[in-house]
C-alpha cells in the first residue's frame, strides 16, 4: 500500500527540463489511487459545501501542509489518505445537501494534507525538483476542480431532485472504489 516515491521519483520519465517535472508530477498524482480518489471525493464534497470558492484557502493550505509533513510521514499514510477519501465520499453520499456549508474547509484541508503526504511521504525538502512539486501540486488542484466545477453544474441546473441524486449515486461508487482499494492494498501487505 506504501507508496514507493523516493526510491522511483525519476522513474515517471525524464526530468531533464523543468516541463518534463512538472508533467512528471502531474503524472505521479495520477498513478496513485491513494492520492488522487481522495481528492475526487473532495471535489464532490465541495460541490454541496459551496464550490472551491468556499473551501479555496484551505484547499491550498492542505497542499502546502501535506508537502512540509512529507519528510516525516510514514508509509501509513497512503491507508489514512484512503480512510479520509472513503469518509469525505461516503458523506457526500450519504448528506449530500444537508452537508454544512462551513465543513468545507477543514475537510479540504486534512483530505489534502493526507492525500499529498501519502504522494510524497519520506521526502525531504531537498530531494524532488521544485517543478515536479509544482507539477504534483497543479494535478491536485485539478483533481478537486475538475469534479467540484462538473457536480457543480449538474447540481445548478435546475430544480429537479434527481441533480443531487445523481451527485450522490457518484459519490457512492466512489465510495466503493476506495473501499476495494483499501481492501486490496490491505490484502497485498
């Protein structure tokens, strides 16, 4: 279930330039489970919470914490980012609407901080490029936007129940997509 960065941070491709780090980052959040389906969940989550407008801060705040507790993460932390993604989805799921607006925040900031010392944990400060951190960093952003911004058009588009609905039916999928990944992880350990 650990995430085997420090020994395979060259191995997403050529980091000759530093365009070639940025993709190589944007490229390394996406090949982990553990980093990336728990900020799709986020994105949902927020979708109900007010949008990234509402949790924007501390969205960025939870980047900035998860890249300063990398160095000191254990590799436990890949199955506590899982965790934090199965609860941010399964809520979605579950309270959909009835989700307070002011629970959005300092849930992106602890999924963020999770899923990004699950990504880089057991890296120090000096170890990756700054541009592959960027990269990492970018690919995050957009994992959280990208789906917050879409269930938030569906959710705007009228009246109808079924808006919301299908917000959750999504959120519950990814619900057990997590779950699979946990048990499996956990199996393979």
């Amino acid at each position: 279930m650990s995430v085997p960065l420090a020994a395979q941070a060259h191995g997403f491709g050529a980091m000759d330039t530093p365009m070639q780090a940025v993709l190589s980052g944007a490229a390394a959040l996406a090949a982990y489970p553990e980093t990336g389906l728990p900020l799709i969940a986020l994105g949902l989550w927020l979708a109900f919470c007010g949008g990234i407008a509402r949790g924007g801060i501390a969205l960025v705040a939870g980047l900035g914490a998860g890249i300063l507790l990398a160095p000191f993460a254990p590799g436990a932390v890949s199955v506590l980012s899982l965790v934090a993604g199965t609860l941010v989805a399964a809520g979605t799921a579950l309270i959909g609407p009835r989700l307070p607006g002011r629970a959005g925040p300092p849930i992106a900031a602890l999924t963020t901080t999770m899923a990004l010392a699950s990504l880089l944990h057991g890296q120090g400060f000096d170890s990756l490029p700054v541009a592959f951190v960027a990269g990492v960093m970018g690919a995050a952003l957009l994992a959280v936007i990208l789906p917050s911004t879409l269930a938030g058009v569906v959710l705007r588009g009228g009246g109808a129940a079924w808006r919301a609905l299908a917000v959750r039916i999504a959120a519950s999928w990814l619900t057990a997509i997590l779950v699979l990944v946990i048990a499996f992880g956990l199996r393979s350990a």
